[in-house]
C-alpha cells in the first residue's frame, strides 16, 4: 500500500512537471511583439537608410550611363548632330525608358556649348533628393 501511495505521488508530480514546460498562446504572442519592436527600433531604420542610399546609386549609374554609353552610340548612329536635341533620343540605347531619377524629378541634359567644366561630349545630372540644383546631394556624370 505504501509503495503504491508512492507511486501515484511520482505519478502526480511528473505529470504536474510535464503541464508546466509548455509555453501559453499568450506568452509565445508576448515574446513575438517584443520581438518585432526591437526589429523596428533598430533594423527599420537602417533598412531605410540603405533605401535612400540606393536611390543615389541608381541615379548614379543612369546619368553614368547615359554620358558614357549612350551618348556615344547615339553620335555614332547620327555623325551629322553634335547632340541630341532631348534626352529621350538616347533612350533607345539605353534599358531605361524613364527620364525621370528616382525621386521623380527629370534628368538634365547638357550638351554643346552649355557643357559645364569637366565633361566631354554630354553631361547628365540629377538635382538629388531635395530637388535643387546646385546643393551637396547632387548627382552628376562629370
């Protein structure tokens, strides 16, 4: 009788041991949120940085790519014309359709007299993020 009394007492305290290991709906719901706050605090933001930043290397590449590759093909397709008279001529040497940079202000163009110092035969520019020209943020292919 006293061996069976302490049976069902190991019995009772295993099974009471085994319902407390599991975690609730509510605590696994607590640590997610607290999970996704820090995630916000500290990955949000450098996540969004690293979008602005790549809007500055796109713009980049294009006026690049527009001075260097697609000016010259176009002048070799029209040795008649020193320049094209928009910058959407060159869209058709270029896998770009858009003449606008990423914050959605147009390309310039500078061709011929107008070219300012440091560039050769076409300059393209963007007025960067705060869409004035003249200011530190900028993007030129000169």
């Amino acid at each position: 009788m006293l061996n069976k009394k302490k049976t069902i007492l190991i019995t009772r305290r295993a099974a009471r041991r085994t319902r407390q290991r599991g975690m609730t709906l509510l605590e696994i719901m607590i640590v997610l949120a607290i999970l996704a706050l820090v995630m916000g605090l500290v990955v949000g933001p450098r996540v969004m940085k690293m979008f602005g930043e790549s809007k500055v290397h796109i713009a980049q590449m294009t006026v690049t790519k527009y001075a260097n590759e697609a000016y010259p093909s176009w002048s070799q397709s029209h040795s008649d014309k020193s320049c094209p008279a928009q910058l959407t001529d060159l869209n058709e040497y270029m896998n770009n359709k858009d003449v606008k940079d990423p914050w959605g202000n147009d390309y310039k163009m500078y061709c011929g007299q107008n070219l300012p110092n440091g560039a050769k035969g076409l300059a393209v520019m963007s007025n960067g993020e705060d869409g004035k020209e003249g200011t530190a943020d900028d993007v030129k292919s000169w």
